[in-house]
C-alpha cells in the first residue's frame, strides 16, 4: 500500500508537534494548505488534436514571505503529492531560515511523451492559468522532477509577456543567460556534499574511506555523485527506474556522467566490474552511506528492515515513510532528512531571486560559500539539538522549522 503523501506530511507535523508541545492552534493551522490551484491545460498537439492536461500550484504557507517551491511535470502527480512537497517547502525554507514559504506545482504528464513543441505550449498554458497567483512577491516557482532551466525560461517569457515587461524574479532556475544563477543547477548535490562531510567530520568518520549507493542519477543523484567521487569516496551502486548496476571497487562516475549525456542508459555501460542487479536487491546492498534522490515513498516499513547502511541521506523529497523512521530510528540508522539535507536547491534559489531583484550577478565562489554558510548553520542548528535533546534530525529538524513558522504566525495574528 502507497502512504498518501500529504497524510505522511501531517504525520511528521503531528509527530513534531507532540515533541515540541506546539500551541494547538498553530498545529490545527499548519496541517491545512493556505491554497490550492486545480487548472486543466488544454493543448493543441502537433498532429492536431486536442488534449486537456490537470495542473496544480499550492500554496502551503506565506507566513514568512513570498512561497517558493518547484514544479513537477510526471504521470504520477495528484494534488495530496503537490500538497506535501508544499507543505516540506515551508519547513525547508524555515530550516535555513529564508524568507519565504512554502509552495509547489505539478501537471499529470509524462514529458518524454511530449515533443518539445508541445511541452512547450503545455508550459505556457500551465503559467497563464496559475499566473494570478505566482509572482516574485506571491510564489516563485522553480525546476522539480520533470521540468528545467528551459521549462523555467518558458514560464519567465509567459510570465513577462503578460506584464509587458521582464520579470526576471519571478521564477529560478533559469539559464545563465537570462538571470540564473552561477551554480543553481549544481546547488542541491553541492548543498548534499557539505552536510555529508560536517556530518563525518562532526562524528569523526573519514568520508574518503565509506561506501555509498544512490538512488537515481538525475539533477541531484548525479551532482553528489560527482561530487563525492571528486572527493575520492567510493560509489559502489546506482539504481535508476530501468535498472541498478553495482561494482565492489568502485564505479568512476566522469565516465558515467559523460555516458549518459550522450543520451545512453547506465545500464548499458561497459566494465568488467559492473554487475547489473534488479531494483529489489537495490535497498539490501552492504554500504556506509545511502542516498535516495528520487521521489517520496521508497524507503516504507517493508524494506526498511533490509537496509544495511549506517546513515541515509535524504536527496529526494520525502523518500522515508514515517513507519519507516521508527524502524531505522530502532536499527540505528542515522537519517539526515530532506529539508535539511536537500536544501541547496532552495538556497541558492533565494540567490538567483536576490540577484534578480537586485539586477547585480554574484560569481561561482561567491554564491557556493554562501550556500556553505546557510546550510551549515542549519546543520549545526539542528546537530546541537539531537545531542541536547536525544531526538533524531528529523524531529530536531522540524522542531526548528515548525517553531518559526509558528512564531511568525503567533506575531503576525490572524487577520482580520
Ligand atoms: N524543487 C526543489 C526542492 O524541492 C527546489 C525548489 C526551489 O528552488 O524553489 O527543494
């Protein structure tokens, strides 16, 4: 049995709100959406004929600022799962302490049966029917699962069109050349590596010497790949939704990179070393570090029995079930959690939104020792409390985030 995401969502809330004693009121307004958006995206396909696509955006909370959160084009997308990624935005950006909130978009669509026309005008017809509610002062929205710096590009255009002038900040994850930002494509694999390592050192663990194993090799998979590899430690798996090769010494992750750039499946990549294994045995596998960065759901109370990792470093959003953290809380399995761990992504989309706002461009170093410095602190905020209060990361992480949303609920009052 699938968990509904949104129900998953409030069960974290309610298992936080426990813990941290939360006024009642403030736990009875946070497990509601402020709003959500169902729109139906007619298109006109490239042979003619016509069909009607269902989108959403959800706002989950703008207590402390404009909502932000990505967009997500995939076949599986309802309107529970856009609820939740919302919902994790709010804790997210509360966690690293930005001024916004929480939001997320999704259409039910699989773009690889798409022509790039027709993604297009899909991209377009989604903007114009959602534009009243997104704007850099309202929500901004930003690349997910499904979508990217062009779909982005697409949605600035349509957004800028209607305004009648360019509106750079409305969206992030843009390309370079129209007010993205240095790094942001890279941002959540970098933003993973850095709270990886403060981890290890925090422990006394060595980095270099651990085994990983990754699920998915997309924007965030491949980017902590590369970054982990760069670093000398050895990725022994990857699993993808076709496939899981593995190789005991070691799998060198430029040539992967390189291979499916060209457009090829990593499962048909040739060395003596790699053995192909089925996406079952994929969890079971014997390794120091794992890293879902796919989607929510994958690690459930069936297979969290199976793990045999040390910590799990949650790139994906919501991969972990909550009956799943109670199992690998008992195994003593560390789990570093997606709000905490993935927030590069965001982070550095703040960047771009500052930098568009302010027309005035930061350069690579600029923009990666300031992604360090925010994620960092978030880490040790939330390390501190794990050792004060023997709670895991995820509770000490939510306690964190769910208290300054609360706070700025409890100053601002409700209206009228
Ligand atoms: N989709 C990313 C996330 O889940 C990024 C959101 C953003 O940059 O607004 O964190």
């Amino acid at each position: 049995m699938e968990v509904n995401p949104f129900e998953m969502a409030k069960q974290q809330l309610a298992l936080v709100a426990e813990k941290m004693n939360l006024n009642s009121d403030a736990h009875y307004f946070l497990k509601r959406v402020e709003r959500s958006l169902i729109v139906s995206i007619p298109i006109i396909m490239d042979d003619g004929s016509l069909r009607i696509f269902e989108g959403y955006r959800v706002h989950h909370s703008t207590i402390r600022g404009p909502g932000k959160g990505g967009v997500r084009f995939s076949p599986l997308v309802t309107l529970d799962e856009v609820k939740a990624l919302a919902t994790w935005m709010t804790w997210k950006c509360a966690l690293h302490n930005l001024p916004l909130g929480g939001a997320k978009g999704g259409v039910c669509v699989d773009p690889n049966k798409l022509s790039k026309r027709e993604l297009e005008r899909l991209t377009r017809r989604y903007t114009a029917e959602i534009i009243s509610i997104i704007g850099p002062d309202k929500d901004i929205p930003a690349p997910d699962v499904g979508t990217n710096a062009q779909t982005m590009a697409w949605m600035m255009d349509t957004y800028s069109m209607q305004y009648g002038n360019t509106v750079p900040g409305v969206v992030t994850g843009k390309p370079l050349e129209i007010g993205g930002s240095p790094g942001r494509s890279e941002a959540t694999g970098t933003g993973l590596f850095f709270v990886i390592e403060k981890y290890c050192e925090k422990e006394g663990l060595d980095l270099k010497s651990m085994s990983v194993i990754i699920q998915g090799f997309g924007k965030v998979g491949s980017i902590i790949s590369k970054r982990l590899y760069e670093n000398r430690t050895k990725i022994i798996a990857i699993s993808e939704y076709y496939g899981t090769i593995y190789s005991e010494k070691g799998l060198n992750i430029d040539e992967l990179i390189k291979w499916q750039e060209s457009g090829k499946l990593i499962t048909d990549f040739k060395d003596d070393s790699i053995k192909l294994i089925p996406n079952e045995e994929f969890f079971k596998i014997k390794c120091d570090i794992l890293i879902p960065a796919a989607t929510e759901n994958q690690i459930t109370e069936h297979n969290a029995n199976d793990l045999n990792c040390q910590i799990i470093l949650e790139g994906a959003n919501g991969p972990t079930t909550p009956k799943a953290d109670e199992i690998l809380n008992k195994k003593g399995i560390v789990v570093i959690p997606d709000i905490l761990a993935n927030g590069g992504g965001v982070i550095v989309s703040y960047f771009e939104y500052v930098q568009d706002i302010n027309a005035y461009y930061w350069d690579l170093e600029r923009v990666n020792k300031e992604l360090k410095k925010i994620i960092i602190n978030a880490f040790e905020a939330v390390y501190k409390l794990v050792k004060e209060k023997n709670v895991s990361y995820r509770i000490a992480a939510y306690m964190i985030a769910v208290s300054r949303v609360a706070r700025a609920i409890e100053l601002r009052g409700i209206f009228p």
